[in-house]
C-alpha cells in the first residue's frame, strides 16, 4: 500500500455568510499534494489561499467537498481531534509570528507539546535541539522581543517543526521581514525540503514562490493552473 | 504555565486575592463564633448532668407548670420499663416530706431523698465516706454544708448519728415555708458526705426508710404509699445517649411526661444549626462579592489574552486544554484566597479572645471563637468552589473562541 497523500482536497469549499450574500472564499478546490513535495500557493489577496492553508491546517473547516491530511479525513474530527491535528500532524508558520513575548524562545518552541502530554524536561530538551538545528542556540533562553524579525520567524519554525509534522505550513512567512531575511527563511526551508520535509507555502510574491518545486496559482477562490 | 499568568497581572491578581481572602475570614469567623458560643452552651449542660438520663414525672405527658395532671408511678410501672430496649436501669425515687436537722446549734432544713444503691444521683460527687448500698437501714448520705454542722470537717462527720426530724413545719427564720403532718424524730447514720454543689439540702436515704417515714407522716403503711401515692420520679437509664429517643418514647406511651437533658440538647442543636446558617449566608454574601470580583478579573484576562488564546490554539490547545488553563488561574485565585482568609479569620479570632480575656482578667472565660479542622477545610474548600464557578463562564468564553478570529484580534 502507498503511503497517503500528504494533501488530498476534493471539491474543497468555505464559504461565508456576509449580510444576505454569501462569499465563496473556497469555491471547489480540488488538489494534491505527494509527501516530500515543495508546494507554493500563489495568488492575489482574496483568491482563497490563505483559507485553503487555513482548511489544511485545522483552523478553520470547509462547508463543502473533502480535505485528507495525511491520510486523515478532517471532517470527521471533533474540535480535541482536531486540536490535536495541530499539534502532531501540522505544524504552521504565520506572517506576524503570532510567538507568545511572554515566554522565552525555548518555551515558544516547546509549547505545541504542552497540549501533547509531553513532560516539561522532555519537550525543553526536544525544543533546544530543534533550536540548535536551525541554528539558534544562542537565542534560546532570550525573550521574542529580544529577537530580530528573522530570528521570530525562525523561532516560529522551530515551533511549527517540534511535533515532527507530516507537512509543514507558511502562510506569507516573508510578509514581514527584510529582504535578507525573507532569503535566508526561504533558504531555510528548501534544507527543510532536502531533508524531506513537506512543506506548503502561501505567498503572493512570485520570487519567493519561485523556490518552490510547483506553484498552484489561485483566483476567485478556484485553482487555475497546477 | 497559568501560574505566569497569575504573576504577570500581580496587583489585579492581588486585589480579587484578597477579596476571595475577606470573604473567607468572614465566614471562618462567623461560623468560628456560633460555634465557640454552641461548645460554651453544650460544655454548661453536660456540667448539669448525664445525657443517657430519662427522668419520669408522676405527671400525664404534656405535664407543664399549673395544668399538670397527676399520675401515679407504681412498681407496675418500673417493671414495664425495665424490658423496654435500651434501658440499663430503673432507679425508683420518694421523696419524704421536708424536714430538718437540728443539729450543732443551727436548724438546717432539708429534703430526705429515698433513692436505691447506685442511683444516678448518688454517683462519684463524695467528699467523705461512701454511696449509698444495697441493705442500708437507717443511713444518710449528706452534703458538705450540712456536714460542717455536726463536725469540723466532712471527713468528721463520717460515723456520728444525727437527728432528721421529717414533717412539721418548716421554717426559715420564723417563716413557715412548708412541711406536713405531725413532726417524727428518726436517727441516721452518715454514711458519706457529697459535694454540696450538687444539692445544700438533699439527704441521701434508702428508698425504703422514705417510704416508711412518708407513711407515717401520713398514718399509712408503706404499701399503701407504693400504691396509692406512688413514687416521686424514676431515674431511667439508657444503654446510650443516642437511645434516649426511643426511652422517651416509651415512657410517653406508658402515661407519664419524662425530661431528658438529651432532649434539651438536640433543641440547642437545632437552634444552633439554624444561626449558623445565617451567619454563614451573611459571609456567603462577602464570598458572592468576591465571586464576582474574580469573574470580572477573569472576563478582563480572557479578554486581553484573546491573542495568545489563538496562537495557543493554532499550536494544539484543545478547548479542554484552555478551559483548564483559566479555571486553573481561578482556582489559584480561589486557593491563596481562602488560605490567606483562613489564616486572617483564625489570627482575628484569636486576638479578639485574648482582647475579651484581657477585658474580664478575673472570670478567664472559655474561647468564643473555635475553629474546627472540618471548619478549616469546608472554608478552603467553599473559596475554591467559588472562584472555579466564577471562573467557570469566562472560562468557557475562552474556549469556545474561534482560533482564527482570536489570530486576527489586535
């Protein structure tokens, strides 16, 4: 048997209930994504992107069609499962951080395992490998805002890669970094794909969707060219 | 992680922290005080006397003050008694008319109390000398007022035969207070001498020279007394306090009105319960301040930390999980409250008793404020219920946010 898709969407829609209209943010996604692959989202605001991460991710769930995750049917999974969808199966990395100024870097990156039952030494231990692996050791024990921009985001990575997630998604992750920056986290992420991770990435600029190894191109809530 | 939380917002945390802590030494203290004022009403009854006592009134049931009705106690009736469950013993009682002692140059009035060997009331109270016993004939067991009379001591007085002069007039002073018939001289031996806190005019005599000294007081027999007369009380004596009820009972079926300090007791109980109740409803309203006080802090945290409540969600925090990171917050509220409340109640008690002892240095009086460990432990716990129930809605609000929206909320 194949191991699953790690993205299988099927007449994928969300649609909300704006005043008496009805906006169709997803309106029938149909799409797949293979393990191992480096996907890029792209389309201009509006298009349905960052709702298709959204879906994916467990935040948010669809009005119509079917979405698989790793082989798992997200429809069928109450608000614990799916909570726990995304502390071990995704992992997610936002535009603004979204990183907790209370606590030290360390204990941001663990955290994603406090809600998984690991043990306190245990998931501190796991986060300053992860940290060392991305190479930010040193920036372990700081507070965020301490942290330059780049740092938060490969901070925010770390996070996103501690539960060992089957696909990891970025939604416009250079949105708020300098261009140095925004080439270093992309760099950062063509090793995480070398390393044969799944990674899918939302952006609206063309430069940085151009490392990936395919581009899904949206409008109007519909792909138009896989 | 909630404890971060609970240090970030310290003076909020600190303020409804120490509403939760008022409002439980309120309670501590309220309920500190009705029991303390209950243990110094139930210690002054026990002082009075044995709780598995029944005493039987010749009287019908329902017998109060002027409209008793009169009835008579035969051995008829002490037998039926005797095999009622629970009862341990029947002690039948006469009292002879009054009479004096005449004695050491001073007239003493007393009241010869025929009782059998090992009555309740002629029980470990001995100053000198012994109890009454099984065959004594002509003996008396006196108190210690009366024995200072006849002899230098009560100790002295042990052996000397003295005069009991039953009927007749008896006077105090040159008033007549009471007294029957045509007085009769009958000689007794002290046999014992008790504390005359007990009784200053009780003599202590076997039940059978009552008897014989009533009837000739009144030119009848002693059967025709037992009969005719009766007895002047019985003393019933249960297996156990708890039993008293069921005695009681028995007693009322067979005709006659009873009065047990059990009884009495259980009225002070019931009546206790009910001011206790109040005076903790008066602190429940303190609590209930400081229930709403933690509701509004907890409103105001969920409120603020909506964002982190998203980025919690986003990483894996189950809605069960966030609504145990907030009650936890609630409860920390809840513990440190009610432990510092305790503390607060107990050390305010305490400096009130010693303020009161301070007062009235000579009386030393009993503590009025007592806390129990059940009192303790119901106050900890009553301050943890609180805050988790006015944790509880905000709690839920926290949980039940959309991660997205909370992601959004700046």
């Amino acid at each position: 048997m194949n191991a699953p898709l790690a993205v299988e969407a099927l007449d994928l829609e969300r649609t909300y209930a704006s005043g008496h209209t009805t906006v169709a943010a997803l309106a029938g996604v149909t799409l797949a994504i293979q393990r191992g692959e480096f996907v890029a989202v792209m389309g201009p605001s509006g298009s349905g992107k960052s709702t298709l991460l959204n879906v994916v991710a467990g935040l948010e769930r669809p009005t119509g069609g079917t979405v698989r995750v790793d082989g798992e049917d997200l429809a069928r999974l109450d608000e614990e499962a799916l909570a726990r969808h995304r502390s071990r199966r995704v992992g997610m990395v936002f535009q603004a951080f979204n990183l907790l100024p209370r606590l030290h870097v360390v204990e941001n990156v663990a955290l994603p395992l406090a809600f998984a039952g690991v043990s306190v030494s245990e998931r501190l231990r796991r986060a300053r490998a992860i940290l060392e692996r991305l190479g930010m050791t040193a920036r372990a024990e700081h507070r965020t805002n301490e942290l330059s921009g780049g740092e938060l985001q490969r901070a925010a990575v770390a996070r996103a890669l501690i539960g060992d997630p089957a696909i990891l998604l970025a939604d416009e992750p250079t949105g708020n970094l300098d261009s140095a920056n925004g080439a270093a986290l992309i760099a950062l992420f063509e090793e995480l794909h070398a390393q044969s991770q799944t990674v899918l990435l939302v952006t609206h600029d063309a430069q940085i969707a151009a490392h990936a190894e395919r581009i899904i191109r949206m409008r109007d809530g519909r792909v138009v060219d896989v | 992680m909630s404890l971060g939380n609970y240090g970030r917002a310290r003076l909020r945390s600190a303020l409804t922290t120490a509403g939760v802590a008022i409002g439980t030494a309120l309670v501590v203290l309220l309920i500190a005080l009705a029991t303390g004022a209950e243990d110094n009403v139930r210690r002054s009854i026990f002082s009075i006397g044995d709780l598995r006592l029944v005493t039987v009134q010749p009287f019908q049931p329902g017998a109060n003050g002027l409209s008793a009705v009169p009835r008579t106690i035969t051995d008829d009736t002490v037998a039926k008694l005797k095999v009622v469950a629970h009862v341990d013993g029947v002690y039948r009682q006469f009292d002879a008319p009054l009479g004096m002692v005449v004695e050491g140059g001073d007239d003493a009035t007393i009241r010869p109390q025929g009782i059998e060997p090992g009555a309740p009331v002629d029980r470990g109270d001995l100053l000198a000398g012994r109890h009454l016993e099984a065959g004594d004939r002509a003996v008396a067991v006196i108190p210690g007022n009366i024995a200072r009379l006849v002899a230098p001591n009560a100790g002295a007085a042990i052996g000397r035969t003295v005069t009991m002069r039953v009927g007749g007039a008896v006077k105090l002073g040159s008033t007549r207070i009471g007294g029957s018939g045509t007085p009769r001289d009958y000689g007794v031996k002290i046999v014992g001498v008790f504390d005359e806190q007990a009784s200053q005019t009780s003599f202590r005599i076997p039940l059978e020279d009552a008897l014989l000294a009533g009837a000739e007081n009144r030119g009848l027999t002693a059967d025709a007394i037992r009969q005719t007369t009766g007895y002047s009380g019985l003393a019933v004596e249960a297996d156990d306090s708890t039993n008293v009820a069921d005695i009681v009972r028995a007693v009322q079926e067979l005709g006659f009105s009873s009065f047990s300090l059990k009884q009495v007791v259980e009225q002070i109980d019931q009546g206790f319960g009910v001011f206790k109740g109040i005076l903790a409803g008066i602190g429940g309203v303190a609590l209930l301040v400081a229930a709403i006080g933690i509701a509004n802090t907890m409103v105001m945290s969920v409120l603020e930390r909506t964002r982190e409540i998203g980025i919690m969600k986003a990483v894996g925090a189950s809605p069960r999980d966030i609504r145990t990171l907030f009650l936890a917050e609630a409860a920390y509220v809840g513990v440190f409250g009610g432990v510092l409340g305790l503390a607060l109640g107990l050390a305010g008690g305490q400096i009130i008793d010693r303020v009161i002892r301070q007062l009235n240095p000579r009386t030393n009086p009993a503590a009025i404020f007592v806390v129990g460990p059940d009192l303790a432990l119901g106050a900890l716990a009553l301050a943890l219920g609180v805050a988790l129930l006015a944790g509880f809605l905000p709690a839920r609000r926290a949980m039940r946010m959309s991660a997205l929206s909370a992601l959004r909320y700046e």
